[in-house]
C-alpha cells in the first residue's frame, strides 16, 4: 500500500520515517519543541548517518510562536551540534505540517513537531510510499522554503538566549506587579521583533525576496497581473508588506514602500529574461 491514513498519537510513524532517512530529511513545522528534535538526534545517531545526512527544517521563528513555548529555538542548536549538515529556514506565515525522507516516504499531517503533537493530540494526517508522489511534495516544498531565510546558527544562538530573557521577564511580571518590569517586557519584546526582522534580513535583499517569491507564484498559478500577484505576495511575506510600517533592517525594507520594490523585482526579473508581460500579465519566458 503507498498511501495510507495516520490517525491519533503518530509517534511510531514519525520514527519509522526518522529511522528511513540515509541522505535527506525534510521537516516542515510551524511549532517546534525540543522532545521531536531528541528523538529525531538519536535515531540518526544510532543508524550511523548523523555526520552525513542533511536535514531542512522550514518553521515559523515568531515572537508569540516562542513566548507560549510552541517552539523552542534551542531545539535547533542542539540538533545542528548533532547533525552538522542542517539548514533552518525561517518563513513567517508557515502553516503546513510535512514530514519527508530522502525520496522513499513522506508524512503529510495535522501534527505539529511537538510532544503535544506526537503524544498527546488527536492528529490526521497520511503516509505515502509513493515515490513519485514523494518527489513532488519535495520539490514543491523545497520552492515554498525558498521564499523564507536560512537562519545562521549564531543568530540562532542569540534568539535562543533573547527568548529565554523575555521567559523570565514575564515570569517575574507574573509575580511582582511593578509597571516598570511590563513596560521593560513589552521594550525587549520589540527589540526581539526587530531581532527577527534583521534574520529575515540576512543573505537577502528586499529585492531578491520578491523576485523569488513573483518565480514561485507564476511557476505555481501561471500568467498573473500586478494586482494578482500582490495579495498573494502580501499573504506570504506579512512582515514586509505591512502598510502601515516603513522600517529598514540591515538594507531591507519592512513596510509601505512593498508594492514599489515588487514593481522593482519584476523589472529586474524581466531585465534577466526570466519572465515577461503583455501588456496585462506577467508569465515566465
């Protein structure tokens, strides 16, 4: 059987696909906590193919996302200590749970790669052997992480720490309630937004975000107008599109001026002879 259904604590199929990985794994979660990541370490471990195999984890470093505990930032440290040919890319509106080794299997579910996801939750979801199959959720899911970040594991490192600062900020606003400490909270909540926006910012510019993203979406749905491609631009990239904000982080533009860098984008990708326009819409040449 290639496909079938995975219902309820999925904990044994996430093993038996962690333990059918030799070359490539591929992790797509939003929440991300530490017990998935341990175990995922010690099924490589114990197969013997820690040191070679390469992992991609595509997540969603948001504020709120680590301020609840839905992910855990360390978790990532430690599986790139364990695992050094690891790649985490950050992509903001991240809502897809898939789970792929090499070309062989491929989970794709409701279950975030939590405890609570693996254990504890009523999840659905459905395991396909489908070699075919399995390259195309691949492939398809390498284009969407392309849109995000690659997250260095320095800045990692110094999300992990400034995560753990704001924890225990807030725990102690939860026992002393002094105005000063929720008005220091609320401050290095927004530093540690700002910090996010500089590792959108890293190894990209404002111009190479929306030139990959316009290839993503005209490779995806075909021939689009300007007005077509900028809420499905904006739906991807909230962070950089939001109207109401001009910020510049490390020369990457967070704000209004989006629709004047998308124009910008497509003249560059037109200039390349990777797409062109009719007059109404614009398509890949």
């Amino acid at each position: 059987m290639t496909f079938e259904t995975i219902s309820g604590h999925w904990q044994d199929a996430f093993e038996r696909l962690v333990g059918s990985i030799r070359e490539y794994g591929l992790f797509v979660s939003p929440f991300i906590t530490s017990a998935p990541i341990e175990c995922m370490v010690q099924i490589l471990q114990k197969n013997g193919v820690a040191s070679e195999v390469r992992l991609e984890v595509l997540t969603n470093l948001s504020v709120d996302n680590i301020l609840r505990g839905s992910t855990d930032p360390a978790s990532f440290i430690s599986l790139m200590e364990a695992i050094p040919y690891t790649r985490v890319m950050h992509l903001p509106t991240l809502h897809a749970k898939v789970y792929v080794a090499d070309e062989s299997e491929a989970i794709i579910t409701s279950a975030n790669l939590t405890e609570s996801g693996l254990m504890v939750n009523y999840e659905y979801g459905v395991r396909t052997t489908d070699r075919e199959f399995v390259r195309r959720v691949r492939k398809e899911l390498q284009e969407y992480s392309r849109l995000g970040n690659v997250v260095p594991r320095p800045d990692i490192e110094q999300f992990a720490q400034t995560a753990n600062e704001l924890k225990s900020l807030r725990h102690r606003i939860e026992h002393e309630a002094k105005k000063t400490l929720r008005e220091e909270f609320q401050r290095r909540v927004g530093e540690a937004e700002i910090e996010l926006m500089a590792i959108r910012a890293s190894g990209k510019s404002t111009n190479g975000i929306f030139a990959d993203t316009i290839l993503y979406l005209l490779r995806r749905y075909g021939p689009m107008s300007t007005t077509q491609l900028h809420p499905l631009i904006q739906q991807i990239h909230p962070d950089l599109c939001d109207d109401s904000i001009d910020r510049v982080i490390k020369g990457v533009h967070f704000g209004k001026k989006w629709k004047h860098y998308v124009r910008n984008a497509q003249q560059f990708l037109k200039q390349r002879g990777q797409i062109d326009f009719d007059g109404k819409y614009w398509y890949l040449t």
